[in-house]
C-alpha cells in the first residue's frame, strides 16, 4: 500500500530565508537610521522620495491636478525635462476607467476591452501534437511535446526580430514554465511512498521549463502556426551547455558532465529578459528547493542557497526507475569522487539560461557571469553602440540583494550575441539611506573585495567560486538586504531603473532602513534609481508603496495616496512599454487574496512621471498575475496567468478557469485587446 503521508510536498514557490548573514542592513550607518526610525512612517518615506530623480523632481509651479479616480490627485511633481508629458495639452497617458477589485473566476478588464485565453497548460505544440486530456492523464511523453504548466515570464519576438523588429501580426511568444500543482497534474494527485512512478517524475519535470510558440493573427484572431520548425519546448531535461567563468570548473563537475562544461535542464524559471540581440534568458528561481543533500556537512554553495538535507521538493530523486535523469536531484555524496555521483548537481542551478528562439537546434547556454542566485528575471538597459552591454537582476528570497552586470566588451549590433555575457563585472547594490547608492563590485581581484574577504576570514578560489557562491561574496560586501526583489523595467526616456519589492514578513522594527521602510512588510513596494554619470554611484527613491486604500507615499505635494482604483500589495511582474506606462502585476498569496482587501491578484497600469496609477486587470480566483508583453505596435498584450485554483485538491477546484463549467484549472496566457484596434491603456 502506498503510504501518501510519510512525505509532503512543499510547494509555496517561495525559497525559505537563507540569508543568516551578520551583515546588518545599514549597519555602518546606524545613526541615520535611528534618526529615520524617530519619525511617521510617511515622513520618512518623504525624505527619500528623491528629489533629484528625473521623474520626481520639478518645480511646485508644475506641478497639475488631474480629475482621474486614481491617485493622480496628489502625484509628484512633473520633471522639467518631462513637463510635455503632463501637460493639460497633452492626452493623459493612461486613458481607461479603473476596474474594481472582485473575486470572481474570470478575466476583468477595462469598458472597451476584450481578454481572451490562449495556450493554456497542455496545449499540443511539437511532436505527434498529442491533445491536451481534461482528467490529467496525459503521459510524461505527451508532455514533453505540450505547452508546460504555470505560465510565467513572457516575451513577444516579432518574426522580423532579427532585421526591421516591427511586426505585430506574426512572431514567437516565449515563456516560463515556473512549477506545478502536483495535486492538479495528475488525475488522483502525486503518488507518493518510498519510491514515485518514473513517468509521474517525467510528466513534472516536462511540465517545467519554457515553451517557444509561433504564433500568427489570422483576422483578428491568434493562432498557434502549427508544425512550424520554431516551435520548441526546452524543459527540465533538455541537455544545455555552461558558459562563462565558472564553465569547467571544478565545483561544476558531475557524473554527467565531467569536465564541468554542461548540465541537463533549467528549473523553475520565473521571470526573463530579452536581449539586445534578440534572444530570450530565462531565469531560475527556486531551484534549490528541487535537490537534496543529506550530507552531515553541506558545502556554503549548498547551504547558502537553502538545499534541503531531507528530500526534493517533488521527491524526484526517488522516481522508481533509478534511471540517471532522477537520480541526479540527490546531491548526497555517494562515490569516491564528484564525477562518480551528483554532488555538485545542485551548482549547475541557480544561473540565467540563453535561448535563441530563432534557432530551434541550438544548446541553451547559463551564463555564469552574471551570478548564481534565485534569479527573478533580467533587464537590460538600452544597448549603447560602442558601449558595455549592462543589465540588472534581483534575487528573489527575503532579505537578498540586488545585482548588475556590465560586461568587458563593447555592444556592436553588427555582431552582439551571448558572448558579451561571458565576461564582465558583476555589481551588488548598496542603498544608504541619503538616497544615493552605490555598486559594490564581486571580484576576486579587487582590492576592496579582497580586504572584506581577508577580514571576514573567508575566502575563494578563483572567479569560479566566488560566482558559484555569489550570495556569500554579496554578504561580505555589505550589501543591502531588500524585500524579495523581483522583476524589474527600465525608462525607455528618462533611463531610470525600477524593481518590485514583493514583501517581506520576516524584516522586524529594528531591521527597517530606507530603502525597506516597513517591519512585518506584507505589502512590498516598488523602488527606483537612476545612475550617476560614473555608473557605479546612482540616486534612488521609493517610487510607491503598497497597501490598503489610505496608504501614503511621501508627504505634501509630492504624495500619492491609494484609493480603491489603485489599492494593491505585493507586487511582482512588471513591464515599463515603449511609451512610458508601467504596467505592474501583483502575487499575493491564496490567504492575502481570499482575506484581505484586495480582491483576486491584478495588473495596474502607473505613469511614473505624474504617478498616477489604475488598476486596469483583475485575475482568476488563486491564481497569480504574472508575466506581460505587448507586440511593437502597442496593440495586443500577452499577460500570463499561473495556478489557477492553487488551494484546489484532486477532487475540488477552487477555480475552473479558463475551461469553466467545473473543468480542471490550467495556467494560461490572456490575449487582451481594445474594441476599437486601438493601443492599449489609452
């Protein structure tokens, strides 16, 4: 008899707080932090809601009302440099009426608006085209060759991506497959005992990774172009090659992999970044949380990154084949040597993962250098000719830090490929709390790293290691702790860096500093900087907290308050369009959402420079908003919806979208339109 209680699944999707540092946030400069701790919490909010940031600053004289429901009523003040886009002459930017919060288990959008489903879990994409089955009972082998599960980050390529980048009737939509319910992806739940059936194991595993679908708009319709040679499915056994400083090294070699160079798979991808030579990073997450290491001694880059000595998140280890493939997410030591077992299996995780999705035969490359940690996505700055490439990352667990890369070569369009990520200096962020910040560079042969090193009486082999454990080189240099930072979007204008700080439960009264203003911070927020002209110092401030209808941020002129058109907490995915409308999305948990004030998960749209904000899309019941793009033309957007139904069981559906009537839920993208052909949020 199979035993279906000795062991349970945790799947929150959350990675547990592994940061047990002595690095005290602001510790250096505890005196400005009990000088910030003595005021309202608004004030000292206010007195980082930099001034000198081009979206916050202006004069009082240019400063405009605006009659709209959201919180515009009490926006900042309009930039000099920006004043046309504030402007009583000027269309505002955001154009639709605010939606309400609800509960309901569909999509709710804006008067004017159509949302329509798409390519849910299980829609059939390479192969034999096998048919998605309503009961779960589709084989490991039909899954592999289905849209995977869990819709998360996603990226539009227009076809002509390579050459003009204009179209919008044609292209490929890439996309994350973060994790699974177990309890939705097979007809009776997972089975569960001192061993699990192989094909269980598969069906998961293919039910992770990224999906890369040709779609084509035939009238006014989307459709999936089948049989095309782009569409591809990478999962969590695709084979994938190690690229970069750590590519080869020791600490990466395997039973599979020898010599280091490669690793078989890409776990729990949440979000992704696209290249400015059009190719898709997809990011791993939490997938430390996939492995287990019952070693008395767990080496730091096990440790550090949260590995559990107990059992796998999914217990893929104990699929009952024995094959390889399984074995491998046990990282106990077993043999005489590291290639003789999967000891260093978990290291080959935990790194942002190159696709070309024009190239349907190419090897996924990680690319070591920018860092191994739990990589929410990546965003690039715009390519500059002759310039570094720099992008920007957030590590995505309580109290982790925020990271930036800039790379040794120079851009050149002509030429640019994955290659210029191989190489570089990676950075981790410092936030005092004048609002300036600083980056701190991760490098065995800086002088600065060196001597922290030397005092903490830590040390690193080569580069290699230093990336491989790029959490402990982060906590040596004093790096700030942050709320779960996530996604991130940079101004297409004004060049300013925005990330979302989900929340953090775990941050007490006296761990609160500038940047992370609130103890017990269920509500996250949203923080901004811009770069100095040196690109290693940058101004910043606090662009909106979250929270319930009242919630302040700043004071006087320069406040916004939350009404119930804009209300909202824990913010997660976020996207910032060509024309400057930040569309920010939001992951409560099931118990936030069925208890709080917020109604189902949701997607607002801000203008960051008058910071007016509305809600503009409601999700379905227990499920995550997550995951946006928009083709060229700023007419159609792809937003993803993940877990539906999340506190469902094998025999009761909390919700039934998008099939209704009952069916079982399936994470899906929403296709969201303008009645009037027009471009969306206007």
């Amino acid at each position: 008899m199979t035993d279906h209680t000795v062991y349970e699944i945790d799947n929150s999707g959350i990675e547990p707080m592994s940061n047990t540092s002595n690095n005290t946030t602001f510790g250096e400069i505890l005196a400005q932090r009990r000088q910030f701790l003595k005021g309202s919490l608004s004030t000292a909010v206010a007195a980082f809601m930099g001034t000198t940031l081009v979206a916050c600053g202006g004069d009082d004289d240019k400063k405009k009302s605006n009659s709209s429901s959201s919180s515009s009523s009490s926006s900042s003040s309009t930039p000099a440099s920006s004043s046309s886009s504030s402007s009583s002459s000027v269309a505002p930017l955001l154009g639709f009426t605010a939606i309400a919060t609800n509960r309901n288990d569909t999509i709710t959008v804006p008067t004017g608006y159509t949302a329509t489903p798409f390519v849910p879990w299980g829609t059939p994409l390479t192969g034999s085209l096998p048919a998605y089955k309503a009961d779960a009972t589709n084989t490991g082998a039909e899954q592999e060759q289905q849209v995977g599960a869990h819709h998360d980050g996603v990226f539009f390529f227009p076809i002509d991506a390579k050459t003009t980048h204009t179209s919008s009737t044609e292209g490929l939509l890439v996309m994350n497959h973060e994790y699974i319910d177990e309890k939705l992806i097979h007809k009776n739940g997972p089975t569960l005992g001192a061993t699990r059936p192989a094909d269980e194991v598969r069906k998961e595993i293919a039910a992770h990774g990224v999906s890369v679908i040709h779609i084509r708009k035939n009238g006014s319709n989307w459709e999936v172009v089948t049989g095309s040679p782009f569409n591809r499915r990478v999962t969590s056994g695709t084979p994938m090659d190690i690229r970069g400083p750590a590519a080869g090294d020791a600490k990466l070699a395997t039973k599979y992999s020898p010599n280091g160079t490669a690793t078989r798979g890409t776990i729990n991808n949440c979000g992704m970044g696209a290249t400015p030579w059009n190719t898709y990073l997809t990011a791993e997450e939490n997938w430390a949380g996939y492995f287990v290491n019952k070693d008395a001694a767990q080496a730091r880059e096990h440790k550090r990154y949260g590995v559990s000595n107990k059992n796998g998140r999914y217990y893929w280890e104990l699929a009952d084949s024995g094959a390889d493939e399984y074995v491998r997410f046990d990282a106990t030591t077993k043999g005489a040597t590291a290639i003789d077992d999967y000891r260093n299996e978990p290291n080959t995780f935990g790194w942002m993962v190159e696709i070309d999705p024009f190239d349907p035969e190419g090897r996924p490359q990680k690319r070591t250098a920018l860092g191994r940690f739990g990589h929410e996505g990546v965003i690039f700055a715009p390519a500059v000719e002759g310039k570094p490439v720099v992008c920007y990352s957030g590590d995505d667990s309580q109290n982790e830090y925020i990271y930036k890369f800039v790379s040794a070569e120079p851009f050149h369009k002509a030429t640019a490929g994955g290659w210029l990520l191989n190489t570089g200096t990676l950075y981790v962020a410092k936030f005092n709390a004048d609002g300036t910040g600083e980056w701190l560079a991760l490098d065995v042969t800086n002088s600065a790293f060196t001597a922290k090193a030397a005092t903490a009486g830590v040390s690193f082999a080569n580069q290699a290691d230093l990336l491989i454990n790029t959490r402990t080189a982060a906590d040596l240099m004093g790096a700030t702790k942050m709320d779960r930072p996530e996604w991130g979007a940079v101004h297409p204008t004004t060049g300013e860096v925005y990330f979302t700080l989900t929340n953090n439960t775990s941050r007490t009264e006296l761990q609160i500093d500038a940047a992370n203003p609130r103890a017990n911070n269920t509500d996250g927020h949203i923080i901004r900087w811009r770069e100095d002209a040196d690109k290693t110092t940058f101004k910043w401030d606090i662009f909106l907290l979250g929270g319930n209808v009242g919630t302040v941020t700043g004071t006087g002129a320069n406040a916004v308050t939350l009404t119930a058109d804009n209300h909202f907490a824990s913010p997660d995915g976020l996207l910032i369009d060509t024309r400057g409308v930040a569309w920010i999305q939001t992951d409560m948990s099931g118990n936030q959402q069925g208890t709080g004030p917020y109604g189902n998960n949701q997607m607002l749209a801000a203008d960051p420079v008058t910071k007016q904000v509305k809600r503009f899309f409601v999700g379905p019941i227990d499920a995550e908003v997550t995951g946006v793009t928009v083709t060229p033309d700023l007419k159609t957007m792809f937003v993803n919806i993940q877990h539906p139904g999340d506190r469902s069981t094998p025999s009761t559906f909390t919700s039934s979208w998008p099939d209704g009537s009952g069916a079982r839920p399936r994470s899906a993208t929403v296709i969201v339109t303008k009645n009037d052909g027009g471009i969306i949020g206007t």
